[in-house]
C-alpha cells in the first residue's frame, strides 16, 4: 500500500514512534556524552596534580644544587 493511501493517523502515529526511539538515542548520547566530560575531567585533573608534584620535586633539586655550589665556595676544603 502506497504510504500516500494510508491514513493521516498511521502516519502520524509512525512518526510518532521514529520521534520518540529518536529522542531516547539522543538521551543515550548525551548520558554517554557526559559520562566522557566526566572522565576527561578527572584525567586532566590527575595530569594537572603530578605536573605540580614533578615541577615541585624540580625546584627542590635545582634549589638544593644552587645552594651547595654557593656552599662549597664560602666554606673551607676538608
């Protein structure tokens, strides 16, 4: 049957149904969507945290390396 001689109700109640399975997928999407957003989130956090904990440790070395050059000049050789 031609969908031209089918009634508007049919019709209607097709598109309907597409509207509905199509509004549910989006809905998925966008749950999976944010469940990234999410993650990606924690993961830059994570990043951001040992990037601060590494140029922390950094400092330290060249700190404590600059400090026994200048040591080792103004104190007496054993």
């Amino acid at each position: 049957m031609p969908m031209a001689a089918e009634p508007i109700e049919v019709r209607m109640a097709r598109l309907e149904g597409a509207y509905e399975q199509i509004d549910r997928r989006l809905g998925n999407v966008e749950s999976a969507l944010q469940a990234v957003r999410a993650e990606l989130h924690q993961e830059i956090s994570s990043l951001r945290r040992e990037s601060r904990q590494q140029f922390f440790w950094l400092l330290v070395v060249l700190v404590v390396s600059v400090l026994l050059q200048i040591a080792s000049r103004y104190l007496p050789a054993p």
